[in-house]
C-alpha cells in the first residue's frame, strides 16, 4: 500500500512512480481527500465501455468552495486480435469528473480532425455554434438533444473547453455528469489541467 491510498500490487515501478508524481501534485494545487468508495456510474460513458474491463485504482475529492469534483486514477484493459492470437493490453489513466447543475444530455467533445471535417460534409451530425467559429472550428461535438446542448453550452463553458492545453482529451457527459480524460501516460501536468477544468466546470455550470 502506497502513500496515496491504493493497492499497487502487480503494478511496475515506473506506474507507481507516476501516480504518486501525479497525488503529491495535485495535493499540492488542490484541496485534495480520498473519497472511500463511490459508485461513479463509469458504466453510462462511452469513453469507458471501449475497454475490455476498467478498474477505479482511487478517487480523490477536490473541495471547491460550493462545488466539489473528483480526480481518478483508473487501470484498463484492452484485447487486441492478431492474425492467429489476441493480446492484452493495460493502460493507466487519469480521469477528472464533476457533477453538473444544468442537463447537458449526452454530448462529446474532443479535437476536430481533417477527417471529422471531411465527414460532415457529407453526414452533418456535428452541433456548430456559428457565434463561436472558433470553437466549432477545434471542437467536434456529438449531442443527442441539441436544444439541451445548445442552452448548456454557453459562452462560459466554451471558454473553459478553449482553455484546455491538452490537444487530446476527449470529454463526456451524460446528463449531470461530466468526464475528461485521455488514453495518454499518467502526468502530473495533463491531471492538473484536467483539474483545474472540472474545478472551474463546477462553478460555472
């Protein structure tokens, strides 16, 4: 058992290493406690039932004034064929999540990219904003009721999404609920940003 509250066995040393960069980190920026055991509902997110099975390592409050969010530290794992064999993979993630006070629906943002771009000329799925091109420009987004997203995604959430450094995060909601995150190695800078947005997130919407 490390310092930070969870069962590291069976991980390496260079794992370990990480996660613990990451805590001392982020204790250090936040006012940061373990939270016991809750049940996140990782379930209802897409960017989680892609993985063959995903384990919650530890989940950490982040005390905010009126709101509070939560960093993860999550393991997964993934099987991929092979001409005539399946491999098994295992990735260690940071996560953050908030709880929302407006219904967002189902949405997904992420990056747009070339072929995002070429695709919805041809099959317009995307939600643009026409008053913010430049967010429609860097922004795929994916909704399931556009008058939610379109009344939630006001100009201050689409300025804390342009404020995010990281150029390969993707981000879920569903409903009240909000998740950001990236299939990247485990940084004590990528989970700061990350924090810091869900912190922000908390108080905004």
């Amino acid at each position: 058992m490390s310092s930070f509250l969870f069962d590291t066995t069976g991980l390496s040393e260079d794992t370990v290493t990480n996660f613990q960069n990451t805590y001392e980190e982020l204790c250090a920026a936040f006012n940061m406690h373990l939270t016991g055991h809750i049940n996140f509902h990782l379930e209802d997110f897409e960017a989680f039932n892609q993985y063959h099975s995903y384990n919650v390592l530890g989940s950490y409050v982040i005390k905010n004034g009126k709101s509070d969010c939560y960093i993860l530290f999550i393991d997964t794992h993934t099987k991929k064929a092979h001409q005539n064999h399946i491999t098994d993979h295992y990735e260690y993630q940071t996560w953050a999540l908030a709880y929302l006070k407006h219904d967002f629906g189902r949405v997904k943002i992420r990056p747009e990219t070339l072929v995002d771009k070429i695709g919805e000329l041809i099959h317009p799925l995307e939600l643009d904003f026409k008053e913010d091109k430049v967010f429609s420009d860097t922004f795929y987004v994916l909704v399931n009721d556009r008058e939610k997203a379109i009344s939630c995604m006001d100009r201050h959430f689409r300025n804390a999404v342009m404020d995010i450094r990281d150029d390969d995060f993707v981000i879920e909601i569903v409903n009240h609920t909000l998740v950001i995150g990236n299939k990247k190695p485990i940084t004590p800078d990528r989970a700061i940003y990350m924090a810091e947005f869900v912190s922000k997130l908390s108080s905004l919407c």
